[in-house]
C-alpha cells in the first residue's frame, strides 16, 4: 500500500493545482513547540477580547483532538493579490478608503472551502478505489475553526514565518491564503522544511503605524489596526485613530514593505478582483452608501462581516484624518459628517465628533506622519 499512497500524494499535488492552489504540502499532527508560543501570547492577553482564541482547550495545537484519527495535515496556499494593486499609493492618498487587499473580491472563505472540499472529495474516492477497508475521515479548513494554519503550512514546507507572524514564501511573499484537510490517510510526508530568511530585516516591525509587535514574532492584537478595524465591535481608541490613517478594513503595512512581497505574483481567481472601486475608492464616496447599498455591495465579500455600524465607524476615523485636502474638499467631508450624524448610532456619532474636531479645530489636526513605504527595503 506504501506505494500506493505515494501515488496518492503526488496526485493530490496536480488536484490541488487543478483546483487553482499554486501549493500543497503534507505534514504530521505535531505542534508540541507551539504549544509554549500560544500560551505565551494568551497570557500577555495579545488576543485582545477575542475570546474564541483560547476556547477549545489544546486542540489548536493538537489537530487529532479537533478531528479524531487525524494523522496528516494536508496544508495548500492561493494567492489573492490582484493585477493593478497598489496598496503603498493607495496609503499615501489620506482622500482614499485604504481596504486590506485579502478583501476587495470575493470572500475567500466560501471559494476556498468549495475547493478544498473537492479535493477531499477526490481523495476519498481514490482511497475507496485502492483500499477498500480503509475508510477516509476528512475535513476541510479555511480560517473557520481552531487550527494553526501557518505553522502548520511552515511544517509541510509552504515557508517560514516572519518576524510579523505571516507566513512567507520565497517565490510569493505573503499575499496569499492558507486551508487544511485534517485526514485520517496515512500519506507520506512531502514536506521540506524552509529556513527563515527574514536576517536581520526589522522593515515590518518598524512600519507598523500603531506599533502592534512588541517583538519579532509576535503581535498584540489590541494594537493592531486589523483587529481594531474588524473584530473589535466597539469605539476604536483614541490613541490609534490617527495612526489609522485611511485603512478602515484592515491593514497591509507589514506585507507591503516587506522585501519578499517586492516581486509577488498577482491572482489568476477573477473572484478575487476588486469590486465596485473598492481598491481605490473615494473615503466619502463609501461614507456616503447607505445602508441598503452597503448590504447590496458587499454581499459575498468579507467586508460584511463587520456590518453597517463597523463601516461608517472606520469611514468616520478615516474623514477624521483627511485633514490634507483642498478647502473645498475638507467643506464636502465637514458637511457629509454632519448630515449622516443624526442617522447613526451612539457608537458612529462619537467617531463623527472626533472627525469634526480634526477637521474644524486647527489645535486638533495633526501632520499626517506616514512611515517610509516608499521603498520595498528594510
């Protein structure tokens, strides 16, 4: 049968690329020496208020407790960035609504979740074909449940992980998503293992606007802009507001100066391209949708997930900071912040007031100070 699960393994590589994954790698259950990390962190309280990280006792870093049986961790990347993206100019222009690059097609959970789930699909009827006794148990991931997924695909040799916590590739940087099948397959281990080549570059750490890693390799959640912009369900603190700049869904800073980004192919999923300007779109342009609109344009994109409120919250810091802009522009931000006021909750009218004040009061105004992302170089 060993033969034929290295058959198996090498077939599972031209499924996933069929499928449109530009990797695949398969690694044991073992995550012993995360084990320390993730305890580390929760105790620093880096997790902020999502609770959910610490739920689930030690399956994070046992996935034959998650799925019972599992002995292999099939672990596959996609990239997402799309053709035409320029997250650096679109940082630089304090007139536009900065969205995270993962998030301006279609949300990927959906898309890669179908994909993974044909795969398994596949691979069930390969082991019922081969070993009829053998009966595949198997269960697909993408970012849905309690997994480690990037040191898991640094396991089965898809990268290292950086000093800012992502997984890097050498080829594709980091602009891409990760998924898992836990099976109960024995198949051979494919992975190679990847040194870390991050050296003594600091770029992503020193790039952060809120200063969210308090070491390399590691990230306190309550500072970081994708946190504070999309699971943090309350007001966004006023010590990070000004760093927020324009960035009102999430936050690409650390992936955009870093040097292995500088050559990252573009997405060939047309599901991941932009939808309705959203990479280049005007602040109070998005501030100006109403609820309705808001509901119909971002059905099936990840943006949803943060809801109305969320939206006009973030749109709100981000009018706060555009105090840059021509006299007449200014006057238009100053007159939609008001007129929208009334019709919002307490949560959006207290964002609403602190943009007033950058805009109206010269004392409260700042001098935009956007890090050096000029340049892809530490």
């Amino acid at each position: 049968m060993t033969n034929t699960l290295q058959q198996l393994a090498l077939d599972i590589k031209d499924w996933a690329t069929e499928l449109g994954f530009q990797q695949v790698g398969i690694t044991d259950t073992d995550l012993a020496p995360e084990e320390p990390r993730l305890q580390e962190w929760l105790s620093n309280g880096y997790q902020a208020d999502m609770g959910w990280m610490a739920d689930h006792g030690n399956k994070r870093t046992r996935p034959h407790e998650l799925l019972p049986g599992t002995c292999r961790v099939i672990s596959v990347r996609m990239n997402y960035l799309p053709e035409g993206s320029e997250p650096i100019e679109i940082l630089k222009s304090s007139d536009r609504a900065y969205i995270a690059r993962y998030a301006l097609g279609r949300d990927y959970h959906k898309l890669i979740r179908k994909r993974l789930s044909q795969l398994a699909k596949r691979i069930e009827q390969a082991v019922a074909a081969m070993e009829p006794t053998l009966t595949a148990n198997q269960r697909p991931f993408v970012d849905s449940a309690p997994v480690l997924e990037r040191p898991l695909a640094a396991k089965a040799g898809l990268g290292w992980i950086g000093k800012h916590t992502l997984l890097l590739n050498e080829e594709a940087g980091s602009w891409f998503f990760l998924g898992e099948i836990l099976t109960n397959v024995p198949l051979p281990l494919t992975a190679t293992p990847v040194a870390n080549q991050c050296g003594d570059c600091q770029a992503c750490l020193k790039v952060c606007p809120t200063d969210a890693f308090p070491k390399p390799y590691q990230l306190d959640a309550r500072r970081c802009i994708s946190f504070l912009t999309i699971e943090n369900k309350g007001a966004i603190p006023l010590e990070f507001r000004e760093p927020m700049g324009n960035r009102v869904f999430g936050c690409d800073d650390c992936q955009a100066i870093c040097p292995w980004n500088k050559q990252a192919p573009n997405t060939n999923e047309m599901d991941f391209s932009p939808r309705h300007q959203l990479d280049c779109e005007e602040l109070i342009e998005l501030f100006l949708w109403q609820e309705e609109e808001f509901m119909k344009k971002t059905e099936g994109s990840p943006i949803r997930r943060i809801g109305y409120e969320g939206w006009l919250r973030n749109l709100s810091v981000g009018l706060g900071n555009a105090t840059d802009q021509a006299p007449d522009v200014r006057e238009r931000i100053i007159t939609a912040l008001q007129q929208k006021r009334p019709d919002t909750s307490e949560l959006v009218q207290e964002h609403i007031d602190w943009a007033l004040l950058q805009q109206t009061n010269p004392n409260h105004r700042r001098k935009r100070k956007i890090k050096n992302t000029s340049t892809n170089q530490p």
